[in-house]
C-alpha cells in the first residue's frame, strides 16, 4: 500500500480527502500516487526564475503517468546577491533549513514520491540531502544554466565578471562607463550562472549521482528541450513510485564515488566536497569514508573537462559537447556502472543509449589524453589544517601549485577586501582570512570578492589567499579553502601572525605553517576564541551546531557524528 493510501482511507481518514477536495481535487486524483513538487522558485533568484513554467510541465508529465501532482514552496536563497555582505552567513545554513523544509511537506502530507526542482549553489544539495534522508522516490530537476554574455577579458562574459571589472578599475584597465555597460548585458536571461561555479557542479553531481534524467543538468533555461525534459520527470517520478525505487537505492556509496570522480575529472566548484560530504552523512556514510575517496580520486583521476573559470566556455557549450552523459562515457572505466538511476536503469545502461554527437575536444578530452594526469580537486594536509582543507588545481595556473610566502592575516573577509583594493597586499603574500569557518562566519562565507579583487588588481600569479572559509566555484588563482579545524575551534589557523613563512605544495598535497613547534605550542596556550557573532536567530543556532567543514558543516546534535543513522 502506498504512503498516501494509507492516510485517504475511508472512512477512517475521510478528514484528510475533506482537505485535498476543498482545494477541487476529486476521488480519482485521490486514487492515485500522490507527487509532491518541491519548488525553490522566487523572484530573487535568476537560476529559480523558470521554475513555474518547469513546474506545470512536471505537472503534466505526472498526470500523463497517471499520478497526482501537488506543488509546495521552498526557500532558495542567492548565493550572487549575498557576496561580500552580511547576507552569505545565511547561505551555507540554507541548505539544512531547505533539507528540513522538504523533510516537513513530504512527511506531514505522507507523500508517494516527489520531485525536487532547483538550481542553484546551496539549494541543489539541500534538496539532495532531504532525498538521502528520506529515502522515498524522488528525483531532482535543475531549471537549466543561464546563457553567457557578450565577450570580456576574452570569454563570454557572466556575473562574476563584474567583481573582475570592480578590480581593473581600481587598476585603472576598464572605465567606470565600460563597468556599467557589463553590467547590462553580462546575464542576458535567467537561469542558473553560465559558467563552472557551484551551481552547475551541483547539478552535474546530481546527475553523474542518478538522481536527474539523463541531459537534465544542463539544457539551458531558456531552451524548449528543458521543458520536455521536465514532462520526462514527471513520468518518470510516477514510475520510481510503481516500481517502488526509492533515493536510499540511488544515493549510495557507489554513486557517491561516482560524483567524486566527476568532480574531479571536470573541476567543479570545492564546494562540491562540502556538499557532497552532507548527502554522504544523511545516506549513512562516515565523512572519513568520503575523504578518503576525495583523496584517492584526486590521485587517480585525469583532469577531462576545462570550462569557465578554467576556459572560455561555458555549461552551454559543455551541453552542446555532449553533457554530463558524454562526459561519464569517457570515464566509464572508472565508475561504477551498476549504480541505480531514477530512470530505473542503471548508470551502464543509460550510458549505452546515449545519443551521439560530434564531441568538442577542445571542451571534453579521454582519459587517454587528458588535459592533466590530475583531477581538477586536491585534498591539501599539513600542520596549518590537521583535519584538511581543499584547493582546485584546474583553476590554478601550474606554475602556481607550490607557493610560498608572507602571511598578512585577516579577521573577517570584509578587512582583508578592503586592503587588497587599497594597494596594501604586495606580490608574494600569503593572504589570511580566518573567523569565516562554519562556526566563527558563522556560516563558512565565500572569499569570491577577495579572491576577484586580487585578479582583477593583477595580483592572481603572485599573492595566495587561505582561509577557514570557502570560496566560489568560479574562482581562480592560488587558494585554500575550508582549513579545518576552523579559528573559532582553535585550529592552529588561528595563531598565524602577519609575516609567518607559508608553503602550499598542491603536488605534495600539503600546506605548511613554518613556525617552530615549541613557538605554535606558546601561541597555543595562549589563544583565547572570540565572542560568538551570534547568539540569537538562526546563525545563533548555526554556529552552535554546525560541525567541522571536514565533516560537512551541517546541523549536528552533539556526538551525532557517533551515533548510528
């Protein structure tokens, strides 16, 4: 007996069809399986702006299967929006309070099965999440990436560009006029953003993972092909419900090893490690299982895929290319094929139908001639992160995978931001930016302005930037991230002193504090953490119990971590 069957029972439960019947369904829409349409969209954000129009087309698609659809909000906060102010602290916490928000509708209603629309940063993995944990029928469908814009500093322009441009002109290389100009035409329609950043990763993941129909991570918005796509999910959620295929059977640890390796084959955002590590959790798997496959599959996996920040092309050129199918096709020796998908097929078999098309090499290599013998994504060790951190090497130029300068430490991002516009960060300084991790932020905030500031003031192939916090998928230059243990923890990233001696050795995969042993243990026994930002509202709740980024910074109860799932 299915969920919903079981709560629209006469009359026992004749309450409940009263409900449904006073909004004009009928008994034989309560005869059928009952879909829960789980939809992000706002007028906030570009990549959830088509989602309506994705909705009635799911909608369709679930009535031609013969189910009955039923459509529910789900905040979906800006990653864009939020950069450089106060409003990112909330973005990372998000993705629990999405995971949640699905937990409750699909829970309280007893939902048959449902699916999960939504695009972008935080959102897409937090609506994984909730498919992990609740282990129901369920499939994720992306609203599509957004088209590029007109050509700057020799690519297709996108959002991020404007951070570049704020940066030359303070160089004095683009005008003011030039900037405003960028700024109109540079997103040229929604959808999420047009190139590599955490979005797409995501999105590719979720596919690469099985839980999107094949091609569904990265049809554009704004092309006819996503709302057939979307007709295609809705029959195909009501299939999953038939035949009694649920996300416990998809996300599992073989699908997950599946993204890792995807992650790396194609430099997606290090983000995605974080958020990958959060849907291991809520599917059973130990963070130190995942870590472990992050290190092994940096090692193991050639670097396949250059886009945007790492080339001139974008995710609609990647789509064009061939996809995330063609891409898992050139790595087919190193997935595991048996893994279910929501097609209810397994990975193997979908990959045998793929449709052909004349690849891009320029976009997409093989495994025997790959663009690197690396994967796009390192896990960095060493006696400044104890417990990791993570660094993009495909976004890095070569020359820049060992560096070693002059820490000058910063206590907030908006600090270090301000002194890198002023002219005071010199070529061969080891940027600091710490009391940004899940805890301190609160909220793990990106350093995508800081890192942009440094491009864009001809600083990326001289300066590093390290931090406890994380950065944008669509960064570059030499970088850091996600230091663990974090400075509001007492992580040994809280005793750097400006002028410290630091080695980040991406080939070695380590970062190195060059301070005396005995001179860290004073330091040490000295520190004292700061005030909580918070103690109230949310980010008060967050940074209470948000755990180490290694672990993947979610909501944790105490010693959570040790109980079983």
């Amino acid at each position: 007996m299915r969920r919903s069957e079981k709560i629209l029972r006469r009359p026992d439960f004749s309450f409940n069809r009263a409900v449904y019947k006073s909004m004009g369904f009928s008994d034989r829409d309560l005869e059928k399986p009952i879909i829960g349409i789980a939809n992000t969209w706002s007028e906030l954000v570009p990549g959830s702006y088509n989602l309506r129009e994705v909705a009635d087309s799911v909608k369709r698609g679930v009535y031609a299967a013969g189910g009955t659809p039923v459509e529910f909000g789900v905040i979906g906060a800006c990653d864009g929006t939020a950069q450089g102010n106060e409003g990112m602290r909330y973005i990372l916490p998000s993705r629990d309070l999405i995971a949640n928000d699905v937990e409750i509708m699909v829970q309280a209603h007893q939902l048959d099965g449902v699916v999960l629309l939504g695009s972008c940063d935080k959102i897409v993995p937090g609506l994984l999440m909730a498919a992990a944990r609740l282990k129901l029928p369920a499939i994720l469908l992306p609203g599509g990436p957004m088209q590029g814009g007109p050509v700057f500093d020799q690519r297709a322009s996108d959002l991020t560009s404007l951070s570049e441009g704020c940066g030359m002109v303070k160089a004095g290389s683009l005008t003011e006029e030039e900037l405003y100009e960028l700024e109109d035409t540079c997103g040229p329609g929604c959808g999420s953003c047009s190139f590599y950043g955490t979005a797409n990763t995501m999105c590719c993941l979720a596919e690469c993972m099985g839980m999107t129909l094949p091609y569904g991570a990265l049809i554009p918005a704004v092309y006819a092909e996503r709302k057939r796509i979307a007709f295609e999910t809705g029959e195909a959620i009501v299939s999953l419900v038939e035949n009694n295929i649920d996300a416990g059977q998809i996300i599992t640890e073989q699908s997950l090893e599946n993204a890792v390796r995807f992650l790396n084959a194609t430099g997606g955002s290090t983000n995605g490690i974080l958020h990958l590590l959060a849907v291991a959790r809520e599917a059973g798997i130990d963070s130190r299982v995942m870590m472990e496959k992050f290190k092994t599959a940096g090692m193991e996996t050639p670097l396949i895929v250059k886009v945007n920040p790492a080339s001139e092309y974008n995710m609609e050129d990647l789509h064009q290319a061939g996809g995330v199918p063609q891409v898992m096709k050139e790595l087919r020796s190193l997935l595991h094929l048996e893994a279910m998908t929501v097609t209810g097929k397994t990975l193997g078999k979908n990959l045998e139908k793929i449709r052909k098309k004349n690849v891009n090499r320029s976009i997409i290599k093989t495994l025997e001639e790959p663009f690197s013998s690396f994967g796009g994504i390192a896990v960095l060790e060493g006696n400044l992160a104890p417990e990791g951190c993570i660094t993009k090497p495909s976004a890095i130029k070569e020359k820049m995978h060992v560096f070693h300068g002059f820490a000058r430490v910063f206590d907030c991002e908006e600090d270090a931001e301000e002194a890198i516009l002023g002219g005071e960060i010199q070529p061969g300084t080891v940027v600091v930016i710490r009391y940004e991790g899940p805890k301190g932020g609160p909220g793990m905030r990106e350093m995508y302005k800081a890192m942009k500031y440094l491009y864009g003031m001809g600083l990326a192939e001289s300066t590093a930037l390290i931090t406890d916090g994380r950065f944008s998928g669509t960064n570059n230059g030499c970088f850091a991230g996600h230091i663990s243990p974090e400075a509001a923890e007492g992580g040994p990233i809280a005793i750097v002193k400006d002028g410290d001696e630091i080695t980040v050795d991406i080939p070695a995969g380590s970062i190195t504090l060059h301070v005396e042993e005995q001179e860290q243990k004073r330091r040490m026994e000295q520190f004292t953490p700061p005030n909580p930002r918070y103690t109230r509202g949310y980010l008060g709740l967050y940074s209470r119990m948000a755990s180490s980024a290694s672990r993947g910074a979610v909501l944790s109860l105490p010693d959570s971590d040790r109980q079983p799932f």
